[in-house]
C-alpha cells in the first residue's frame, strides 16, 4: 500500500510522514509512506492506493479528486488539527479507511 501526502513544498509533512511511518511500523502494516510537492501529483497518483492533502493546499482538492478517479484512487485533505499536532496515528486511520482497511 503506498500513501501519498501532497503539500505545498514536499518538505513540510516530513514530520507526518516520520510519525506515519513509526505508527505503521508499530501496527506491523506494509506501507509506504511518501510527501510529495503538488507539482508532483500526477507522476506519482498512478501507484498510489490513497493521496491525503496537506491542509496549506486544499484549495486544490477539486483538481487532485479529478484526476485521481481516472485511477481509483481516493482523495482526502489531512485534518487541520492532526496535521498540526503530527499525530501519525490518526493520520494513518484516515488513509486506512479511504481504503476500506483498519
């Protein structure tokens, strides 16, 4: 399973994306765990199994869940309150259960 984080820069959900992978880890769950810049969404949303927004670009959510569903892949912003608490866990549960997982 690959998770896609999309952020202004790629560089800002670092942090999340450390704590997301620790929580997967944790869970003994195959995951792998990327942040990406927006510029790079297209590259990567054909190997992706779910994409979480970074709350800075939800503006462009519309465009991501668009170009996202020619593939099957689901689209969701990042808590505002998680991202800003870095809380990997919940983070994680979000993605898992855009794909029916838990």
């Amino acid at each position: 399973m690959k998770i896609v984080l999309v952020c202004a820069a790629g560089m800002s959900t670092s942090l999340v994306v450390q704590r997301m992978k620790k929580e997967a880890a944790d869970r003994q769950l195959d995951v792998e765990v990327i942040a990406i810049p927006m510029e790079e969404f297209e590259e990567q949303i054909q190997d992706a199994s779910v994409v979480l927004v970074g709350p800075q670009v939800r503006f462009r959510l519309a465009e991501f869940e668009k170009k996202a569903k020619d593939y099957g892949v689901p689209v969701a912003v990042i808590d505002p309150r998680d991202y800003g608490m870095v809380n990997g866990a919940k983070i994680l549960d979000t993605a898992l259960s855009l794909i029916g997982q838990r």
